[in-house]
C-alpha cells in the first residue's frame, strides 16, 4: 500500500486530494509532520490559495526545509497541484513578490488574456497538450480536458522542466517534470476519470 | 478556450433538495447524496449546492452535510448558502469545495470578498447575483433569496448570475441580463434561471456570453440531461467536453 503525504500547511482542498488517492488505491495521510512526510512513499503538495500565503505557510512551519530534505535530496516522489506546483518556482508575483521553493527555476505570474472572451481566472475543462513523454500522462492521449481553476500560471525558464502545456493566454504551462519532482497545474483530483489516471500513474512512480 | 461548462444545480432545503418557481413553491425533488452520485458518475463538468435557507435561518453553512458530498464528488464543486466569515470559507475549501459562492455576505460586508480572495485566491470566489427585472427594464439585484440590495463583483473570481423572474419558469435564460453582465465584467459568468431546453442554453452562451450554464428543473422535471445538452451544444458549434 503506498502511504501519501498529502501536506498541510493551510491552504487548500485537502480532503479533496486525500480522498481521490484513497479511490486511486492508495492510504493518504494529512500532515505537516516530519516523521510522516520521511516514511511517506509519495509526497502530494496541494494549494489553493494566493503564493505569498503558500509560502509563508510552509515556511512557518519548517515544511519548505523538510519537502527539500526528502523529495529534492531523498527522492521521495512527489507532486504538486495547482499552487502546490507553483510554489516550486523560483519567484511568486501573486500578493507582492515572494521567493518560492526555488526547486524549478521559473516565475509565476498572472495569465494575460490573449483575444477577446479570454477571461481570468481560467476556469473549467482545458486541453492539456504533451510536450514530451512523461510517466505521469501514461495511458492518456494528448490534447484531453482536464479541470483548471486558476489565475496564476509557472513561466518555466528550462523547457526541459515542461511536460505539458495548455493553449489559453497564449499558452501556458500545465505539467512539469524533473526527475521524480512533478507539478500540475490541473485538479487531477476533480478531473474525474483522466484525473484519476494520473494520480495513478503517480502512485506507481 | 475552456470547453463552456454545463452544471446541475442542487438546491438544498432543510434535509432534502427542493426547486421552486421564482425562488418560492418549493418541491421536493430528492436526496442530495443520491443526487451528487448520480452526477459524478455522469461525469458532468461542475456542480453548484446551495444551501437556500441558511441564510435566512441565520445558519452557518452544513460542513458536515458538505463533507459527506463531497466525499462522492470527484468533480468540480461550488458551494453556496450561509457563508459569512473567511473561516467558514476555509472550512468549506478544507472539506471539498472548490469554490465557494457569496451572496447576502456580499452586500453587507463587501470587504468580506477582497479579504478572501487575498487568502484563497479570486479563483475560488463566486458571487451570486440574483437580479429582477424592473417595470422600466432596468434591474436590481437581491439578497437572501428576495430582499434587494446592490451587490458588486469586487474580487470574486466568477459570477452566478440567477435571474429570479425566470427561476423554474423552464421559459429560458435571460438572456438581456446576462450579456449586460457579461459584458461589464472579465471574469466568467454562469447563467441561470430559466433554462427549459438545449436550445436556451445555446442563446444565452452565444447572445448572453455567458461561459457556462446552470439548470436545476430541466434535469429534475423533464427527460433531459447534461450529457444531452453537450451533445446539443456540440452540434450547434460550441466547444464542449463529451
């Protein structure tokens, strides 16, 4: 049975998250402790909520020190959704500039609307279009929908990190990869079917 | 483009879902459990609770009632009725929802709507607009299902715009509000009130710019469905996710 860290730090759906691992088959523990995060066989960073917050949170709590320890050195999968995957980045514009985990060198900004009728926040059901084969998406075509609620997107520096990208405000980047370290800015957890695909796919990383 | 959203809404009335005509009459129409399991194995884009006498019983929100849906909802929720203080928007994002929507709140204490957008984003607030049509055309806008006040979309991430005067009437969206709305704002906007057939939700997508559309009585008193209304949607040009 693989054990989850989901990680706590106050910000975001957690029961959403915890839930959906238990459907895909694995037992999710909520927590911002240590010892749970270390004997964990997957790490998930959930979020929803503002950058400046998220990391402020994480950092009150020591968790941006302990994350680091075991997913960056360690090597504990791990994945981040929507914010979660944000605060990976270097730099955060969301609630003034705030320094992010740094684990991904890139900056997330607001969308801009390319064309008339694009509206912020990008809300709902949106292509998610490979960029390179990852491990995450086995199983899934490209080009499928996945749900998206958010106004701030990962401008990637290394294209190397990107996994997928989404063709909204002139395309923005909606998976990223580097080594086990994964990030998505999809709710896997509320993109039914597909999403449960890929938190399998996790699982099995 | 996002693919334009089709959503059931549930209404919910002390331990049952009801639905009503202009926000009063209110049927029985089932359990909500039943209701959110039916929906999430259809797979449907969104779906939008609300709690409509909260409010005026001068309840917080349900978390518990909340909790066990969304336990069984692998789909995008908002949830609305009785909410009036950041925590209560906390303990909802915390036990499953992913938006939360704001109504009599909103109206009087607009500062509430910048202070949760700051903490959890504008992306997971939505107001809730529910407007009627004035003898001289013009509108106003209502609180606690009936009461006026003006209400503005300071902050908040999306809009759920419920015409009163064509709530359960099946007669269809109105369609003037919204494309007034939609125009005023760049955040998206969700039609409701009035929906009877496909063909309604076609006009107020195309004519009203409205980025999705609600529907409570079209699913619970007539034969038709999301997974139709897609198909429907589809056919006439929109971009929708079958």
């Amino acid at each position: 049975m693989k054990q989850v860290a989901v990680v706590d730090y106050g910000m975001g759906n957690l029961d959403s998250v915890a839930r959906a691992i238990e459907e895909c088959g694995g037992r999710p523990v909520v927590t911002d402790r240590a010892a749970e995060i270390e004997s964990a066989t997957h790490i998930v960073l959930p979020g929803v909520g503002a950058f400046g917050d998220g990391i402020r949170n994480l950092r009150a709590r020591g968790l941006d020190e302990i994350l680091r320890e075991h997913a960056v050195v360690g090597g504990i999968p791990f994945l981040g959704i929507c914010l979660g995957m944000q605060l990976l980045g270097t730099r955060g514009y969301e609630g003034g500039v705030t320094e992010g985990l740094g684990w991904i060198e890139g900056e997330v900004r607001r969308l801009e609307p390319a064309g008339e009728d694009q509206r912020i926040p990008h809300i709902g059901w949106n292509e998610v279009a490979f960029t390179r084969a990852s491990p995450l998406f086995a199983g899934v075509d490209t080009g499928q929908d996945f749900y998206f609620v958010h106004s701030y997107h990962l401008v990637c520096h290394d294209k190397e990190d990107v996994v997928a990208v989404t063709p909204y405000c002139g395309g923005f980047v909606s998976a990223i990869a580097r080594g086990r370290i994964l990030g998505v800015q999809f709710h896997p957890e509320k993109s039914q079917r597909l999403g449960f695909q890929v938190l399998r796919n996790f699982l099995a990383l | 483009m996002p693919k334009i959203r089709v959503m059931p809404t549930l209404l919910f009335k002390d331990v049952g879902l009801v639905k009503g005509v202009a926000f009063d009459s209110w049927r029985r129409v089932g359990s909500a459990m039943q209701a959110v399991k039916v929906y999430n194995m259809r797979e449907v884009d969104e779906l939008v609770y609300l709690d409509i006498t909260a409010t005026s019983d001068g309840r917080p929100p349900d978390f518990e009632t909340v909790d066990d849906l969304a336990d069984e909802c692998f789909m995008p929720l908002t949830v609305g009725g009785g909410v009036r203080t950041v925590e209560h928007v906390r303990r909802l994002l915390k036990v499953g929802a992913d938006k939360v929507a704001i109504n009599s709140a909103a109206v009087e204490q607009p500062a509430l709507i910048r202070e949760i957008a700051d903490r959890f984003g504008s992306q997971c607030v939505v107001v809730s607009i529910d407007a009627r049509r004035r003898a001289d055309g013009t509108y106003e806008s209502y609180t606690h299902a009936g009461r006026r006040a003006d209400a503005e979309a300071m902050g908040a991430g999306e809009v759920l715009l419920t015409s009163i005067d064509r709530d359960g009437t099946l007669q269809g969206y109105d369609v003037e509000l919204t494309r007034l709305v939609s125009d005023a704002v760049s955040i998206p906007v969700i039609a409701s009130g009035g929906a009877g057939t496909y063909a309604h939700m076609a006009e107020v997508l195309r004519e009203g710019r409205a980025s999705a559309v609600a529907a409570a009585s079209m699913y619970h008193f007539t034969e038709q469905t999301p997974l139709a209304a897609k198909q429907y949607l589809r056919a006439a040009g929109f971009s929708v996710r079958l």
